[in-house]
C-alpha cells in the first residue's frame, strides 16, 4: 500500500489503529499534512515525548525520540 495513498484500506487501518491507541488510553495527534516543524515544538516544550513518523525528517527538527514506521506491520525501535 503506498504511504501517501488515501485508500479505503489506509483508512481502515488508521481507524483501527487509533481505536486501539484510545483503549490504552494513549493521548495522540493526528497531522492530516506536513506538521514536522509543530511536532518539534511539542517535543521540545516536553508535551509529547517521542515521534513516530514515516521518514526521518523528525531527526533534522531536532526530536531525539523517533520511531520510524516501517510499512503498514509496525515500526521499527527508537532512534536516540
């Protein structure tokens, strides 16, 4: 599945995801564009404390936490 696509099995899998995260009662964000540069902020001021991202370019805005996705099976461990 491409990364960028907007598919009814991208959606599918986004939704199940975020129920999943809400039954753990993990707080997230959801950018539907480019939010690096406010994601950095947040990581910054200490309101988030780690990334997942699908490239690297949260590493150049400074955030020191990164869990890369690796396709649609998970991601891969922090980056420090």
């Amino acid at each position: 599945m491409p990364r960028n696509s907007n598919t009814p099995k991208r959606s599918h899998y986004i939704i199940l995801r975020t129920q999943a995260l809400r039954e753990e009662k993990v707080r997230y964000v959801v950018a539907p564009y480019e939010a690096d540069a406010q994601i950095a902020y947040l990581f910054r001021i200490g309101v988030i404390t780690a990334v997942i991202a699908e490239d690297s370019d949260m590493l150049a805005f400074g955030c020191q936490r990164v869990r890369q996705r690796s396709g649609h099976l998970g991601a891969t461990p922090y980056r420090n």
